[in-house]
C-alpha cells in the first residue's frame, strides 16, 4: 500500500497551470486512504457581519494544524476559504480525527464558531461512481498545492453538511498546534479595477471534455490581464501596523498561554518585522524584498478543486467576458457558477520559517470571496430549480 511520501511525493509536478485542464494530469487516491473535509456553519452570516477575517483564518486553521500534526510531512490540500479539505493514508486516519476535534472544540471555545468536520474511506465515495485524483501543481519552485478532480471532494462536503461522517469535537483537550498560521498582512487593493472570487463547477453528469474546454477558455480571458490576474503584485502586499489580523491569530494561536501573553508577543514581533520591511534592507540574513517576491510567487489565486476557483485581480472588460462565457455555458445546462466582485484581495500564510522559502499563501478576496461566490452559485442553482419545478 502506498505510503504517505511514497505517493504524493512522488506525484509529478505541474508547472503549468493549464496543464491542469488535461484529466491525464490527475492520480487517484490508492485505495484505503481517508478523505477529511470541514467547513464553517453560516459562514455568509459572519462573512456579512464582517468577520472574513475569522472565517478565513479558521479555514486556514485546519491546514496548518493537519501539517504540524504531520510533522510538516507533505499531503494534499485544499483551502476553500471558509473551510478546507485533505486525504491522508489509512496509518494517518486517527491523527487527523483527533487533530480535527481538537481544532473543532477549539474554534468554538475562541470564537463561538461551529466548524463542522467529517472523515470517510475513498471506497465509499468510489461507491457512488465518484473518484477522488489528485495532481500537484508547482506554483513556484519552493512551493506547490494539490489540485482535485473526480467529483469527491463535493460530494464528501454534501454528506459532511447532511452531518454524515461527522468528527465530534473533543472535550476539554488541549488546543492543536497551529504554529506558523499567521494573517499579519493588510489586503491587496486591486491595480486591474476589481478583485474577482469566481467558483465554477461542472453540472451533475455534465461533459469532462466540455467542462476542460470551458476552463481553457476562461484561462485564456485571465491571461489578458497584467500578471495572469494574481492579485499579489511580485512587491508583496501591504504592510500595516498593528496587523488588522493579529488579535484573531492570537486568538487562534495562544494554545495554554493567557491571551494578553499572546498578544503581546505578537505586537513585539510584529515591530520588529515592520522595522525590518520599512528599512527594505538584508539584515541578519532575512531579505524583506526577497521575503515579499515569494509570497507572490507562493500564492494560490487559482486552483482545481472538483472545478475551477480563482480569485484575480481583473478589469471590468475581462468581467464582463467572463460573465458572458459562464451564462451561456450554465444556459446549456453545462456548469453551475458563482462570483464576487470586491475591491481586495487577502492573504491568509502559513509560515513553518521566515529563513526557508516554502511558506504557502492561501488567496481569497477581501469582503467574503470564495464565501460570497459560493453562495451566488447556490443562489442561482435555487432560482433556476424554483423555474423548472
């Protein structure tokens, strides 16, 4: 059976994202591997009252507790902006149920939010014609992200929202490690004209092949834009001080320490880091410049995830062609579709070193995102079957 470093290490990596669209690039799971997905109950609720800052550090939360849990051994992830989804090998199983009612008790004991959680083995879900594969995309050479295809992922999150498979949350343990996770920095304001959050799924028993094509086609729109629509120039994000997200990642992060220990920790370090970017000079071996390129260049605007997400930094001429392509291909019965428009992108980080390069960056817009966009798709899914009934 394959072992955890044995297979997704051994994934090749895609440079190229439009590689992606090929369903040749894509692996199935081996077969006794366990599928974990979470997500946030009324996440649009919190993400309308202001609190996407939370929802995604939440989301993010789960990430980062899964690689400290694996001693920062690679797995595949991905992060859905108020949630996040990952398979591990069957010897991995037991550390991620515990790592996720740990995190699930935890996020409510802090923030009063109900993070559900569900664990089931990749044979159910083949058992409903569905699959699981996975490929690696490199979005630089020091960092990569699992991509998905196969439809089972979505219907893992339909069952874990049913309340089937559920991770109860545990009682009076000790908070995860969420070392690393951070959300220091301010969002990106948009340089095209907007930021937009889009989430395109294909339509049950729809076409691969058309659904591949669509994705070329809206790959070949975001192309036009300055930089492909990454929303992160290569110069980093804003810097500003205090963080607006420090006392959230205090909170996430304090473990057993009081949280005014935290904060402050957080404050002093927060400082220095801005005493290092504004002097913009090497000092010490840390290279604020240097610093800044790679998140850029470690960032997750786009990704593959039983359809395509993206969140670019886009003009409204290229808006208006993307609307125009994905109302008529969802008039065809092809895809389901949702967007956000917002003028920022955000940032959440998982940062394991400030001296290594491997840090990952998970992109989302700034007022709700993918959130917002997943709502719009379940809003127009609702009117359309409210027509047909």
């Amino acid at each position: 059976m394959a072992k955890l470093p044995e297979f997704y290490e051994r994934l090749p990596k895609q440079r190229a994202f439009s590689d992606l669209t090929r369903s040749d690039a894509f692996v199935p799971l081996p077969d006794g591997w366990v599928i974990c997905c979470t997500d946030i109950v009324s996440s649009t609720e919190l993400v309308a009252a202001g609190r996407y800052k939370t929802v995604n550090m939440v989301g993010a939360s789960v990430i980062a507790a899964m690689m400290n849990a694996l001693e920062n051994t690679r797995f595949p992830y991905s992060f859905g902006g108020d949630g996040a989804s990952f398979a591990v090998p069957p010897e991995k199983a037991k550390t991620a149920r515990d790592t996720l009612a740990r995190l699930r008790e935890w996020v409510l004991r802090e923030f009063d939010i109900s993070l559900r959680a569900a664990q089931m083995p990749i044979e159910r879900i083949r058992a409903e014609g569905l699959d699981v594969r996975v490929a690696r995309y490199a979005v630089s050479k020091d960092a990569d992200y699992a991509m998905f295809s196969g439809g089972g992922l979505s219907w893992a999150e339909r069952q874990m929202k049913a309340g089937d498979y559920a991770v109860a949350p545990a009682q009076d343990s000790a908070p995860p490690d969420l070392t690393g996770l951070s959300c220091r920095w301010d969002g990106t304001p948009a340089r095209n004209g907007l930021i937009l959050s889009l989430v395109v799924l294909p339509a049950q028993d729809g076409d691969p092949k058309r659904f591949a094509e669509l994705a070329t086609q809206l790959l070949a729109l975001t192309a036009q834009l300055k930089d492909g629509g990454h929303p992160v120039p290569q110069s980093g994000p804003r810097l500003r001080y205090p963080p607006p997200g420090l006392m959230i990642e205090a909170r996430l992060t304090r473990g057993r320490l009081p949280m005014a220990l935290r904060a402050l920790w957080l404050i002093a370090g927060s400082a220095i880091a801005g005493l290092l970017f504004g002097r913009g000079k090497p000092t010490g071996g840390f290279d604020p410049a240097h610093y800044r390129s790679v998140i850029s260049a470690n960032s997750d605007f786009r990704k593959f995830d039983d359809g395509l997400k993206m969140t670019v930094d886009c003009s409204t001429k290229v808006r208006d062609q993307i609307t125009g392509l994905l109302e008529q291909a969802e008039a065809a019965g092809e895809i389901r579709y949702g967007l956000h428009e917002q003028d920022a992108a955000m940032v959440t980080c998982i940062v394991p070193s400030a001296m290594r390069d491997d840090h990952v960056h998970f992109v989302d817009g700034a007022s709700g995102g993918y959130t917002r966009a997943a709502a719009d798709l379940q809003r127009r899914a609702s009117a359309a079957a409210a027509q047909t009934a």
